[in-house]
C-alpha cells in the first residue's frame, strides 16, 4: 500500500534501559516500517542507536527530557519531600503551561520555534506528527508521577494541536492523584483508539473515572508477538530467572533470601539456572546477578544479557519453567509456552501479573511474594515443570496472537486514514 509521506510519534519512554518498553517498542516499529516504509517514526531520544538505525527511526526530545533537567538529585536532603513535591508540581506545571502557549501560537501563526533546546524541538515534533500513539507499556499510574504526567501531558498538546491519539497494549493505574487522574480522564476521552493490555482491570479502571469505555477494548502487551532472534532448543530441568533488587517491587532481603534457599534445591537437584537482565540499571539486576555468579553457588548458573530483547525471547524458550518479577519476563515466557510464576508486591504490580496470568488463564500464577516460602515455590515450580500445562499455552497465546493482530490491523487502517 502506497501513501503519502506521514509523520508518526510513538510514545515509548523507557526503551533506553528497560528491555520490556524496547520490546514493545520493537514490535511496533517493526511491523509499522513494513507497513509503511516511507514514514517518519518518531521515538525517544533514548532509544538505542542500534534499533533506530535497523527500522529507520528519527530520535526526538519527549516532555520527560525537559522536565527531567529540573529535578532534584536523590541526595537532597529534602528529596520526597513536600516542599520536593510541590517544587516538581509548579515547575511541571509551569513548564507546561508555556509549552502549550508557545504550541499553540505557532499552530496559529503556521511557524515552527528554532532553536536547539529540548522544548523546540518538542513543539516542532508535535507539530510536524500526524498522530500520536503510545506504545504500550504500564507508564499511566502514579507510581512514577513525573513519567505518567509527561506522557498524559504529551496527548493533552496532542489534544489542543488537534492530533489523532491512539492509546495501544495499555496499563493504567493505579492513580492516588487528583491531577493525574484529571489528565487520564482528558486523554482517554479525546483518544480515538484505546487497547487495553490487561483482563478487564482498566475498562473498571476507566469507568471509575468516569470515562466512557465505547472506544475502549481489551487487547494484549505490544510485545507479546515479538519474534525470537532465533529458535532456542528447548532444555530439560531448566529454570529461568529473573530477580530485581527494588522496593518497588519486593520486600527484597527476604524475598532473596526465600528465592536462594528455593534456587538450592534445585541445584542439588541437578538444574540448570538461567538468569535473565531485563534492565541496564546497574543497581536492579546485574549487581546481584554478579555477585551471585561470582559465588560459585551454583555452578550450572549462566546470565542470559543482551541489548536486543529479541534474543530474550528466544532464550527463554529453553527454559523448562521461570520464575520472576518483571511483566515482560512473564510475557515472554508465557509467549513461549514456558509455565511462569509472576512475583509482586504492591497493587501497581498485583494488577500487571494478575491480569497477564488470568489472560493466559492462570490467575494462581500471580503470587503475593509476602506468602512464599522455598518450600512452596520448590513444589509449586516442579509441579508446574512436571505438568501437561504447555498444549493449552500454546493454544491461548496463539488467540492472544489473533487477537493482537486483529487490532493491530485496525490500528493501522486508521493511521492510514490520517
């Protein structure tokens, strides 16, 4: 299909370092250039230069890189502060506040700003896209405020500026912010297109803040159809790993604790260990995989690591059984009918694990980590390893499948339309 030459802004803030964001990021550019091989794909200023050259991309300055010069350094005495937070909350505000004036003149005036600060160049990109689409991911929640509220503010200009806004493969919630909940509410509300990447929790989620779900649906993550670099082979008594040191995520020093005695019996048992980095955060994984690696305690223990999440995906297919927090560890395993066990911690966590698990039709998979014990996991993961669960895997993700490319096809016969 031949078009006329169309501007494209994809919403993805994490590609930079979080291996689950670049593989949602990679799917969607990957079948968009072969859709479109003409377009100009918009992205972060921090997506790797390795996928930017692959599909041809153009990396631009987001909301985030603007408002992230004014944050205060973690050091500060006053960091998580109330006066921290009202001082985010006027310059954020602020700085919005006169972006969307000076977008607005220039639509009016039919000029562009010059200039190579960040915020030309991000008035200049709104400008110039002929829609905007976010790319999934669970970014829309208060857990990260500055993050959620950039993006919201983003599809808010797009908004004013009169750009189509398409919301795919998305998390939401959970909000504790008025303010926050207000942008969702505008957002959703002027958005044409709205794939939801859970089992039901966010069309409640819309309906409570009293959003109408007509454009709503429930579809599946941006990731889940994401080729493997290659066919793995599949390997007997093999655990895959992930483990991130967070207090997000974990009450970490018991929930490692619990996951090193369960790790045991399985090396006493003749396992092999894969250890999976979804993120190149220094702090999150590598360190601890590190150090474990560098102990010696388990000598069939190996990292799987690299920049390309497509080679993830394919590792993980050898893998007998898996264990771990991060949602797209899940997702891929899930995606290779490889039975998992998704770790979480707190509500933000709880509704991106359970409504994956009950997708695939495993709800009992999601796991409150405060009720483990390696006893438990032990069991449970040998039973699930030992189990007929596979056939059934496959058939689901292979709807999930369907299902994502059935709306991916509709998205794409918007866009076209633009």
């Amino acid at each position: 299909m031949q078009n006329r030459q169309k501007t494209l802004l994809l919403l993805n803030t994490g590609a930079g370092e979080n291996l689950g964001d670049r593989a949602m990021l990679t799917n969607t550019v990957g079948r968009l250039r072969a859709q479109y091989p003409d377009w100009q794909l918009l992205v972060s200023a921090r997506t790797p230069g390795f996928l930017v050259e692959e599909f041809r991309l153009e990396r631009v300055s987001f909301m985030i890189d603007c408002l992230s010069r004014w944050g205060l350094r973690p050091s500060s005495a006053v960091h998580g502060s109330r006066l921290t937070q009202l001082l985010y909350a006027t310059l954020g505000t602020t700085e919005f506040v006169l972006l969307a004036l000076v977008a607005l003149v220039c639509k009016a005036a039919s000029r562009r700003p010059l200039g190579r600060f960040m915020e030309a160049e991000f008035i200049r990109t709104l400008l110039d896209a002929d829609a905007v689409l976010f790319v999934g991911g669970g970014y829309l929640t208060d857990q990260g405020k500055l993050e959620c509220r950039a993006l919201l503010t983003t599809g808010l200009l797009a908004m004013y500026l009169r750009k189509p806004v398409i919301l795919s493969g998305q998390g939401l919630g959970p909000f504790s912010t008025r303010l926050t909940r207000w942008l969702m509410r505008r957002v959703t509300n002027h958005a044409e297109m709205i794939g939801l990447r859970d089992s039901g929790h966010g069309k409640s989620l819309l309906v409570s803040l009293g959003v109408s779900t007509a454009k709503a649906e429930t579809v599946c993550d941006d990731a889940l159809t994401l080729s493997p670099s290659y066919i793995a082979q599949s390997l007997p008594k093999t655990i895959g790993i992930h483990w991130r040191v967070s207090p997000h995520q974990a009450d970490t020093q018991r929930v490692q604790n619990v996951l090193e005695c369960m790790l045991d019996k399985l090396a006493c048992d003749g396992w092999t260990i894969l250890l999976f980095q979804f993120h190149e955060r220094e702090k999150y994984e590598a360190s601890i995989y590190r150090q474990w690696l560098s102990s010696g305690r388990w000598p069939s223990a190996r990292l799987i690591k690299d920049r390309d999440p497509r080679v993830l995906r394919a590792e993980i297919a050898s893998c007998t059984v898996a264990l771990g927090m991060a949602y797209h560890f899940s997702v891929f395993a899930l995606a290779a009918a490889v039975p998992v066990l998704g770790l979480w911690h707190k509500p933000y966590y709880r509704d991106k694990i359970g409504g994956l698990m009950t997708a695939f039709g495993h709800p009992e998979w999601a796991l409150d980590d405060r009720v483990i014990s390696p006893d438990s996991l032990y069991e449970t993961l040998t039973k699930m390893a030992a189990s007929d669960c596979r056939p059934a895997l496959v058939k689901r993700g292979s709807e999930l499948a369907a299902l994502h490319e059935d709306w991916q096809t509709r998205v794409d016969t918007r866009l076209s339309q633009i």
